[in-house]
C-alpha cells in the first residue's frame, strides 16, 4: 500500500469512528433515583422481597438477584421456574439460567436436569472455571462437584398436567400463562452498578434437548454498566431471533428511555414474527432501566406485568404493550 493510500485510509478510518461515536449519544447520569430492583410477572414480588433485603444488608447486587430469583425456583408452585417445572415432551425438567455483574462477568447454564437452583450454579460457572456457559450432563456433573444435590423436579402437579397433555400432545403455548413467566431480575444499587439474572424450566412441552434465551446472554439477560440493563420474558425463539435484550441496551444507549428502547426491539421482533406460524400464541416482553435508575416493561400482546421494588414502592406494574 502507498504512503498516500495508507494516509486516506487512516483518515476515513478515523471519519468513520467519529461519526459512529456521534451516533451513540450518552445519556446524562446526574439524577439517579435508585437503588431499585425489577422483575418480571406476578413472582418477581416476592423474589424482589428477598433481593431487597440481601441488598440492604450488604450482601451486594450479585448475591441480591441469584437469592432473589431463587425464591421462584424454590416453589413448587411456580410451574416454568426451577422445582415443579413444566417437563418437555418426554416427561424430563430441564433448567437454563445466567447471571451477570457489572464488570460484564457472567456464567450460564443450559439443558441442566436434576439440580433445582440453575441459578446459583451458572454463578460457579462464572466464578469457578474460565467459561461463561455448561450445558446437559456437564453443566450436571460440575453442580454436583461444587456441591449441590441431586434431585427428581417433576413433581405431582407438574407429572399431571404432562400427563395431560400428552393425550393431545399439541403444542400451542397459552401466552401469558405456563410458557411465559420466566423469573428475569434486573437490580441497579446505590452505587449506580447494574447486576441481572434470568432463570426458567423453559417452555412446556419442548422437544427434549431444547434450549430458549434464558441462558443467552445477549438475548435473556444483557447489561453495560455504562449504559442500562435489560432482560426478556417470553417465546424465547423470537428473543434470540433478534438478541433481544443486547438490543434494548444498545437502543438505550442512542439515548432512548427503557421504555422507548423496549418498544423498538418488541416493534422488531413483531415485524420479523407477524408470517410465522407462532405468531398465533407470541408472547415476548422486556423489562428494563438504565443508569439513572429509569425502569420499564413493554410486550408484544397485553397481559406482561413486573414488579417494581425500591425506597418507597413495593408493587406490580402492567407493562405498555403493542396488541390488545
């Protein structure tokens, strides 16, 4: 290459990351209103509880969202998180979960059966080895090395409605209800760092060896703590179709509000989605905030709410959507 060309193109290298850098306008930090925890649907209340107080107790941002999410992968009763999850189509729960702090380290796990709290050993995969995600029987055999026990998940409830569904055995999630409430957290503390963790059983009546976004960071969980995290609940094709939730931070960092920015990447996800045979039982929602504790949640179809916990709320908000 001669001189001259080598110059032109280190000038126009330059042109080029000035205008991108323009198109990236930073929000202002200046009026911070938090610390401030969120979580999707109607159990985010009480795992917000749980989050809140290993916050105010010194525990930090990290330990605060794996405690707080592990309060739904401990109920029974929670039929697409953890213990009592909704089996696949052979009868098996299989967990996905990941967590990430506000150096961007984070640990995932994929495809695990058999250990109830995904969360907490997709923590170990951060802290304890030099990948970010395990999946099936590794993912298996290294919660058993830390320590954590093996146990059957399939609970009665769970064997029933499987049992149940397999004398039609069609597969159209009911949106809104036993395919759609992951537990995704999003937690902001005084310091203005943001953590997040998101933890499933997944959709019910996959196909055995299925995995969905919750365990993809990028697509179930994402944050920059420069800028905003973000976290998916829903059809988890769609969100890893359009790496969701990386997508709502990067809007945000343009300088949208998470409202604004949640409604793009929905409006995105609608527009690739409306020809698709899912479309009929579509159901994809985030929630999101940013550096000055700023929060929202925007789906696709109504019926999307999350739970709000900070100095003075402890509540549910139903989320803006885009269809009645």
């Amino acid at each position: 290459m001669s001189r001259r060309r080598f110059i032109k193109n280190t000038i126009l290298g330059s042109m080029a990351s000035g205008v991108l850098g323009q198109s990236f306008k930073k929000p202002s930090f200046q009026n911070f209103s938090g610390p401030r925890i969120i979580s999707t649907w109607n159990h985010g209340f009480e795992a917000n509880k749980v989050a809140w107080k290993n916050l105010s107790s010194g525990n930090g941002g990290l330990t605060a969202v794996e405690l707080g999410v592990r309060v739904s992968e401990d109920d029974p009763n929670e039929t697409s998180v953890g213990l009592g999850g909704l089996p696949d189509r052979t009868g098996k729960v299989t967990l996905d979960a990941c967590i990430m702090d506000k150096n961007n380290d984070c640990g995932s796990v994929s495809f695990l059966q058999n250990i109830k709290n995904p969360i907490s050993v997709a923590r170990m995969v951060m802290e304890k080895t030099p990948h970010i995600m395990l999946s099936g029987k590794g993912a298996y055999d290294f919660a058993i090395e830390q320590g954590f026990k093996s146990q059957n998940l399939l609970t009665k409830k769970s064997k029933e409605a499987w049992e149940k569904w397999k004398k039609s055995s069609d597969y159209k999630p009911v949106i809104n209800i036993e395919n759609h409430d992951t537990i995704s957290m999003l937690l902001i503390d005084e310091n203005q760092d943001l953590f997040g963790a998101c933890t499933t059983s997944g959709a019910a009546w996959k196909i055995h060896g299925r995995v969905g976004d919750s365990p993809i960071i990028g697509a179930g969980l994402f944050l920059d703590n420069d800028i905003g995290a973000a976290a998916a609940t829903g059809l988890g094709e769609a969100v890893i179709r359009t790496s969701g939730s990386a997508m709502v931070v990067e809007v945000m960092r343009q300088g949208a509000s998470p409202l604004e920015a949640c409604k793009e990447i929905v409006n995105r996800i609608s527009k690739i989605h409306k020809n698709r045979p899912e479309w009929e039982y579509l159901q994809v929602g985030f929630i999101a905030v940013n550096k000055q504790g700023e929060h929202a949640g925007y789906s696709l179809k109504k019926g999307f709410n999350y739970a709000l916990h900070d100095t003075k709320n402890q509540k549910m908000i139903d989320a803006k959507y885009e269809i009645e």
